[in-house]
C-alpha cells in the first residue's frame, strides 16, 4: 500500500465532504484501510488524528463565514455540526481563543487553518539505522487491555502508559516475571492486529514463552488475568527507541511512515507490533520496536 498516497486521497476525501457528518472511520473505509491503521498512519504522519483535521477545518471555515458574512452564528454553528449554540461556542473559542460573538470585532483575530498536503522530502546524509529480521512463530503471555483506536497519538492520552504504571505499582507482572530467567525478564508491549471495522485495539504487556520459560499452568493463569498471545512467523523492521521518555516511541513510528515506507519497497503487515524493553539494555536505549511488513 501507498500510505501517502492514500493518506492524500483520504484528506481529498473530508475536503469534499467536511459538511456532512463523517469521522475518521468513514474515511478510512473509503481508502480501504482498517479503522485503527488509518488512525495510526494518519495521526504519524500528519501530527493530528484525523478526527481533530475535520473539527480544526470546519471551525476554520466557520470564522471565515462568521467574519465574511451576515448570517446568523445559530445558523452557522448548525451548518458545521454544532447540535447547540454552547457546544460550538467552546469549540470555537477553544480553537480561535475568542467566542463567536466577538469575531466579527475589527480587532478580532481569527486561526486560519488549511488543507493538507503530504508532501515527503527526502533529505541526503541522513541515517536511519534500522535492520529486517525474519521470525519463527512466537509465542507470549501477557496482560492484556482493549483501548480505543483514538488515543493513538494523542498526547493528552496516557491510557496506555497508566497500564504499564499500575502494573508496576501493583506487582501484577510478577506471576510470568517469574516465569524467566534472572537477566531474561524483558517485557514485551504488544499491539494487536487490525481488526476490520473494529474501533478498539488490544495492548498487552507480556514476556516470551520459549525454552527458557518455565513450565506454567495456563488455567492458573487465565484467573489472574493473564493470556497466551500467539504470532504468527513474519518480517519485521526494527528500530532503535533511544530516549528517556514515550516520545521517542511516537518519533520512531513518524520514520517508519515518513521514511522508511516511502523509500524502502516495503508495506505495512498486519500483525502484531511490539516494544521490547529490555531487563539489562544499552545506555540510552528504551526499547527497541518491532514492526511487521512485506514486500510491495
């Protein structure tokens, strides 16, 4: 799949139909990606899921017709999708950083906000250290929780780091911790293949289970809450997380789809992708991410 080009005819596609009630799963369908790809390559790719592009765009469109135009701003907030005159005053306000009714001030000061265009520049001298490894079946045990395909990128969501923060405060990984040996407790973050027309993805936190596992009782486990998590053998490009904080997770998935898609003949997989933090990793090194792909 060509992700710019069909993020571009995405974005083509809400220009056309901003007046009409659309949210980033009636786009998705109509490039022919699942809910929760589309989000993801979006929201990496432009900086914004495109949920907030549609709102950021009619809000945009709405100042320029309140400024241009006598109409009355009921009437305007109803054309844009606003059900109440209050809710469209708070996201007007939000955006623009003043309230409908004084926009039409001389003085007034309105954000402009247009169309994307994904435009891919690629700049010589650049490195960008990544390798392709070929994996065998894989097999895990993890905790396990569904999320919402919106907090994907997000950064006023923390659904997914309070997941690892309560694990840690409440000891929960230390039933299959245990299960490894001393230097061989790394933790896998997992991300559950698409699902079609699913507006949930499953995140689970897990270690490998392989000949250095020890023996465990799967019944036991399920009443703690845990799950076998199988992958299936596959292709994956791994990079590199080097950073203190979640951040450099997010600028790591900017290069797969900035950088390394455009360039490299490879696709996205549908398949698990996955964090690997390391119990004794490298200086500086936060994890590495595993991501699934194949040949164009």
């Amino acid at each position: 799949m060509e992700w710019i080009a069909a993020i571009q005819r995405a974005i083509t596609y809400m220009e056309e139909h901003l007046m009409e009630e659309i949210n980033y799963e009636d786009v998705a369908k109509q490039v022919h990606i699942s809910n929760y790809e589309f989000h993801r390559a979006f929201s990496f790719l432009t900086g914004m899921t495109a949920n907030a592009y549609i709102r950021n765009r009619k809000l945009s469109l709405a100042g320029k017709e309140i400024v241009e135009t006598d109409a009355k701003i009921t009437d305007i907030a109803l054309k844009y999708g606003y059900e109440t005159p209050e809710s469209f005053t708070k996201a007007f306000t939000r955006f623009h950083g003043i309230a409908p009714k004084f926009a039409r001030e001389e003085s007034a000061k309105l954000l402009l906000f247009n169309p994307l265009v994904i435009k891919i520049t690629v700049e010589g001298g650049k490195s960008m250290d990544y390798r392709i490894v070929h994996t065998n079946e894989q097999r895990f045990i993890a905790l396990a929780r569904s999320f919402k395909n919106e907090i994907i990128n997000d950064e006023e969501n923390h659904d997914i780091p309070d997941f690892w923060s309560e694990c840690n405060e409440k000891n929960l990984l230390r039933p299959i911790c245990d299960l490894r040996p001393e230097g061989k407790r790394d933790l896998y973050g997992l991300c559950s293949p698409t699902k079609e027309g699913a507006d949930t993805f499953e995140y689970g936190i897990g270690v490998l289970v392989d000949e250095q596992t020890a023996d465990f009782d799967m019944a036991e486990m399920k009443k703690a809450g845990f799950r076998v998590w199988d992958v299936k053998p596959g292709t994956y490009v791994v990079f590199d997380c080097i950073g203190e904080d979640g951040d450099c997770i997010g600028e790591t998935w900017q290069t797969f789809y900035k950088e390394f898609l455009p360039q490299m003949g490879y696709e996205a997989e549908s398949e698990t992708d996955y964090e690997i933090y390391f119990e004794k990793g490298r200086e500086g090194l936060m994890c590495e991410l595993w991501i699934p792909i194949r040949k164009k």
